[in-house]
C-alpha cells in the first residue's frame, strides 16, 4: 500500500515551491540545493527529494546545469514572447 501523504509532507512540498518562486523573482536565477534547503530548514537529501516530487507533479522543471530548476510559467513566457515576435 502506497504511503499517505501527511499535512507535514505536503506543507513542505508547497514552501520548497514558495522558496523556489520567490528565489527566482529576486535573484533572476534558480536556488541550488543547499540553498533550498538552507532556506527551508531541511536537509539536502530532503530538499532534493521534495524538487524531484515537484517536477513529477509538474511544478517544477528542470533544465541541464546548475541552477536548472524552472517554473512552468517562464516557459509559456517565453512562448508567448516568440510567438509576439513571429518566431511562431
């Protein structure tokens, strides 16, 4: 049997997203792990697991490099701006 989610495992889900989202209108680039968890109060094995259970669900992508975690909405962003300009 597959194991529940508690409300603890899902409000950590959600603030490693808030952390991500806020990180990146600040810095205009993505947290590490150790900054993520740093900035969560979590181990980074935790803060790894919770990004993987993020991208899974589809809250998060992650692209090659360092600092490759993405918010889908810049993808679609940037969708929209090459369409504006006609590369679409």
């Amino acid at each position: 049997e597959p194991t529940r989610l508690t409300p603890e495992m899902s409000s950590r889900r959600v603030q490693v997203l808030d952390f991500v989202r806020d990180y990146i209108a600040r810095h205009n680039e993505a947290p590490s792990l150790g900054e993520i968890a740093s900035g969560c109060g979590i181990s980074r094995a935790r803060a790894h697991q919770l990004v993987r259970a993020l991208i899974r669900q589809g809250q998060l992508m992650r692209r090659r490099g360092m600092r490759g975690l993405m918010l889908p909405t810049a993808i679609e962003d940037a969708k929209r701006q090459l369409r504006e300009a006609g590369y679409m």
